[in-house]
C-alpha cells in the first residue's frame, strides 16, 4: 500500500491524500481547494497530481472548502466513485458545492471586467453550478461509529471530530494479502470547550496516523474571554461611529459568532447597533445546523431551553439579497457586518473589505487562521497595502485577531486528542495541515510526548506503508 500526499502539505490548504492498493484500488482522503498565491493556487486547483478517472473512492472528513471545494473540478475531470461523509457534511456539501461554483462564475465575471480594461484575456472559473449539481449524485452519507466497507477488504469508521457540523475523524483498517494495516486520520481536530458542538472523540488505535498540525507550537487563550473580547470590540467601533467586520467561515465560525451575540444582546451587553450576516450561503448553513441537534452539546441544548433560536435576536438580520448587500457597504453608520470567506479569498466579504478598510473608524475582527499569502492574512499582518479584485486599498481600519474563536484544536488540544490512542502501536506519523514553521514545533512537541517517528511531507511525497 502506497500513501501520497498530493495537498495541504506544509500549508493549511487543498487537503488531499491518495492511497494505492495492491489490487490497484484508489482511495482520495478529502479533495481540498487550495488557497494562498493567486498563480500558485490556480495552478494546484487546476492540474490534479493524479488522473481523477482512477480515483474509486473518496472519503470526506468535513465540509469546508478546503477539504470539499475540489470535487466538482474532480468530476468534471473525470471521477466517477463513491464520495463517503457523515450525513451532516453531505447536508452541508449539498449546499457549499453549488455556493463555490456559484461565486466562481460570478469573480471571474468581476475579474474579467478588470483584465478587459486592462487589455488582458479572459480567465475561466475553476467549475461550473452544473459540475457541483452532478458530482452531489456521488455523495453517501454514514452514521458516526458504523463500520463501513466502501470497497473491498476496506473497512471504514466515522468519529465526531469536534470541529465543525459532521465533522470527522476517518478510521481506515485495509486487508492486503491476509494482513490488516490501520490507518487513522484526524481531519481537523475540534477545538474542546467550544459551544455548540460535542468535544472531539477519541480516535480508533492505529499503525499510521496523519494529524492536522494546524496550531502547533500555539495556546489558545481561554474561551471564556472570547465573548468579552467581541462586547469590548463592538462597543468601542459603534463608539467612535464605525462598523465591526467579521470575515467567517459560513459554516461553523458564522454560526459560532451569532450564537455569542446573541448571548451578549440577552445578557445586554451589547450597544443598540443593527447586525448582519450577508451570506446567502451561512443563511441557509444555519438552517442546516438547526436540523441537526443531534451534534449540539449539552450547553447549548440547556440555553434552547431559554432561547429556542441560538442564531438569531431582535437586531440581528440575515441577508440574502445582492442589492441589500449593497445598501450595508455604502452604509456608514455604526453597525456588525458578518460575511464569508474566513480567508477574504472570496464572496461578499471582499466588496465589504473595500469599501470600509480604508475609514479608520471601522475595526475588522479576524477570528479564524488565515493561510500565507491569503488576503486574511496580510490582514492580520496588518500590511499598510492590500490589493482586492486587482486594485490597491489602504489598510485604514483597525485589525484585531481572535484565535481563541479558532474550530481547530491548539497545541495542547491536539495533544490531549492524539494521547488517548495507542502512541506505541503508531509505526509513523504524518503532520498535514499546517505551516511548516508550526510543524516543526509539533514535531517537537510530539517527539516529547513519546511520538518516535513524526515526518513532515511534503508535496507530492509518497510512503509505503506495510
């Protein structure tokens, strides 16, 4: 059995890891877009490391783009397999799949109305709503903690991973010639503490690992000053006539950060400023997340009993319309605005972005990692000069970052996570999902841990496992 890492290989993006079988059977661990350097990113989005009609299977860890984003360019490069989630992620695919291609198309349209004044040629979306409608067909959603054969001599186990709605951990045990190898994938590990969802669970004891690494080297600060910190920053924004910014995640961090003011507003601490989420895409993932209070842990369960709806108050407004978009950019009266992408890489976030960073009233509250070379994180480095669809805006606006509102796990949380398995039948340790600098440090952290060997692929690197 062959393992390769064809993404997220000493950087946070494009997860993809391919398995070959000795029956000449192929596995694709997530299929992930990458996100970073424009030329960089287009170049991995476009050309797969491997031809896509030999792939038999794909097993998805969770929803979010960067382990999802590349399956409808898979299909319309030729796969035609199985894709394997939990439930809740094919909920949440069904709708981030169609949302991804529809920004595509819709960037580029913008994008090209640029390069067509500047005498460049067009440029092509990666996919298209029908690729993203047809590779949806493919989807089979399993229970948490099912065995699973999805070809075979493979056996495959969902547990919750604690990090987003159908977020998992992926359990492998694969038979070749009457000996059964284990292998184990964390996905993203959940951040423990967090509301909304269960804790991550421990994992199935395996003979090789792969583990994000995403936070190595880093503590979160406590959760219980996340709620303080966002009442302190929008009440200091609304003082000084500003607006609040919040680039997030639709799914997931959205619905972690509504859920928090809406503790604020009936707690009352929060000024009397209109709030929004202007994402048509974090609309319709919080009807998904208020379908499944199957995930929800027993905090959350205990303030419905209060507040049947988490996700909503009496100043908050969910914005579907374009127009109304619109309305909130040339506003500029004090009010939260919160919009996707997490990475300001795409979406509506981008058009708010440029037209309020360059007041020095607004504040723009970061609360998620941001991948090298994203528009996120130039903002978090607070460069004096960021560029958004192709031009040149001054970073006016304040910038404040919050990680403790990050979904993955910080070092110790990893730790903890990975140290309820077996570490002594573990043969080899792969760190995905991560910069390498942090790798390096987990690497570390897991070397003292009794971790005997941690490797740190790199792109396209392959391993025999046996």
């Amino acid at each position: 059995m062959k393992l390769s890492f064809c993404g997220a290989t000493r950087t946070v993006t494009g997860s993809k890891h391919l398995i070959e079988l000795q029956s000449g059977k192929r596995i694709l661990l997530d299929c992930g877009l990458f996100q970073g350097r424009r030329a960089e990113a287009d170049e991995k989005n476009r050309v797969f490391p491997f031809d896509p009609t030999t792939i038999d299977v794909v097993i998805l860890s969770h929803a979010h783009i960067d382990h999802s984003g590349l399956l409808p360019k898979l299909y319309s490069d030729g796969f035609r397999g199985r894709i394997y989630c939990t439930h809740a992620t094919y909920s949440l695919c069904s709708l981030m799949l169609l949302d991804s291609a529809h920004i595509q198309e819709k960037d580029i349209r913008f994008v090209n109305k640029i390069r067509k004044s500047k005498g460049k040629p067009a440029v092509e979306p990666l996919y298209g709503k029908a690729d993203a409608e047809q590779v949806l067909e493919h989807f089979v959603g399993l229970p948490y903690r099912t065995e699973f054969s999805p070809i075979e001599g493979v056996t495959l186990e969902f547990r919750d991973a604690g990090h987003i709605l159908g977020a998992a951990s992926v359990n492998l045990a694969i038979t070749e010639n009457g000996k059964t190898i284990r292998l184990g994938f964390t996905g993203d590990i959940g951040n423990p503490g967090r509301p909304i969802l269960k804790d991550p669970e421990k994992m199935a004891d395996c003979d090789y690992l792969i583990t994000e690494s995403t936070y190595g080297g880093k503590t979160h600060e406590p959760a219980d000053l996340a709620k303080k910190k966002l009442a302190a920053v929008v009440s200091e924004t609304s003082a000084r006539g500003g607006k609040v910014i919040i680039p997030a995640f639709a799914v997931g961090r959205t619905q972690e950060i509504v859920y928090a003011l809406d503790q604020l507003w009936n707690e009352d601490k929060l000024p009397p400023i209109p709030a929004f989420v202007d994402s048509p895409l974090a609309v319709r993932a919080t009807g998904v997340y208020l379908s499944h209070p199957e995930c929800y842990d027993s905090e959350l369960l205990e303030y419905m009993i209060t507040d049947e709806n988490p996700f909503g108050f009496e100043r908050l407004s969910y914005v579907r319309d374009v127009e109304k978009s619109k309305e909130l950019n040339m506003s500029r009266v004090p009010m939260i605005i919160i919009s996707a992408s997490g990475m300001c890489e795409a979406g509506r976030i981008l058009h708010h972005l440029k037209n309020n960073i360059e007041d020095s009233r607004n504040t723009v509250v970061i609360v998620g990692y941001c991948a090298d070379h994203t528009l996120g994180k130039k903002l978090v480095d607070k460069l004096p000069e960021v560029r958004i669809f192709g031009e040149s805006y001054k970073l006016r606006a304040e910038v404040r970052v919050m990680n403790n509102y990050s979904a993955h796990a910080d070092e110790p949380g990893m730790i903890d996570f990975l140290g309820k398995m077996d570490r002594d039948r573990i043969k080899k340790t792969f760190l995905v999902h991560g910069s390498y600098e942090r790798q390096l440090l987990f690497k570390n952290a897991l070397n003292d841990h009794g971790y005997k060997k941690v490797v740190i692929p790199q792109y396209r690197e392959s391993f025999n496992l046996s």
